[in-house]
C-alpha cells in the first residue's frame, strides 16, 4: 500500500475571489510571468474547467516530472490537480476558495493541500519529506499573493474574435 504524506496551508488574500480564482487557474500566466521560478510548467490541453499540464520540480535533490490533469469545481470554489503519470503519480494538489473579509477588508482565503506518495524504500524519510513540501508550499503561495496583490494580477484578454 502506499504511504502518502499530506501538508496543508490556508491563506488571505487580498483580492476577490474571482480574481484569486482566476489567478491560480490560470497556467499561461503563470509560465509567462515567471510566477513560480523553481517551477517549469507546460501546458498539454486546456479547456473550459479541465486542464492537462507538466510540472517539473527539484524536490529533495530529485528532479520530478509529473504529468497533471486538473479539474475545477462547476462553482468554482475548489480546484484539484491530480499525477496521473510520472513520480508523483497519485499525488493530488487540491485548492479551496471562499470569500473571507479580514480587518474590514475584503479579500479570499485558501485552502491549500498537497498529498504526495511517499517514494517505496524511503519511508523513514517521512518526515523531511512533509517538512520540504511545506516548505515549498509556503513559498509557492508566497509567489501567488505577490503575484496579485503586488504585480496586480489581471486575467488575460480574450483573443479578438476576426469576422
């Protein structure tokens, strides 16, 4: 059977939740703007609530490569990215959004989960291995509240439609 390791993170934004929303989902943007620099994406397919991405990501010294299908929720409120090949396989980002005020402010809280296989043969290394993801997730989500609330996220102009 194999062993997963989940770490979890929730965070404000300052921004709505259509904005946020949009700004996680949107792949293109994220590889455009460099959004995430320990990251390479690559975008497969894409349409409407479904997407097909590869990520490729140092993690404990060792590159990996994992082919994601993501599907977002008809309401939009969750979001989940799931390996279905590669070193991750099986392994699922998992993102949750609600309108949340702080402070008299309006914005957006995220939950954010990361589960992934625990490599066969490295169990005893549980640990650093939630402690490096946890790592990673922090920063990541970092990237995202810069990328919104100090770059300014916009979403991407549709394509002129030509007659």
């Amino acid at each position: 059977m194999t062993e997963f390791v989940e770490v979890s993170h929730e965070e404000w934004f300052a921004a709505p939740v259509d904005t946020v929303r949009a700004q996680f989902a949107d792949l293109q943007h994220h590889i455009e703007a460099g959004v995430h620099p320990r990251l390479r994406l690559q975008v497969l397919s894409q349409r409407g609530r479904f997407a097909r991405y590869v990520q490729e990501v140092r993690l404990l010294g060792i590159r990996q490569r994992d082919v994601f299908e993501r599907e977002i929720a008809e309401d939009g409120a969750a979001m989940v990215d799931t390996s279905v090949e590669g070193f991750n396989r099986g392994g699922s980002l998992a993102f949750r959004f609600a309108p949340a005020a702080r402070g008299g402010r309006d914005g957006t809280r995220v939950g954010v989960t990361i589960r992934l296989p625990v490599p066969r043969g490295l169990g005893w290394a549980r640990g650093l291995l939630a402690a490096q993801v946890r790592r990673e997730l922090l920063a990541a989500v970092a990237e995202d509240k810069r990328d919104i609330e100090v770059r300014g996220y916009r979403p991407a102009r549709q394509p002129a439609v030509s007659a």
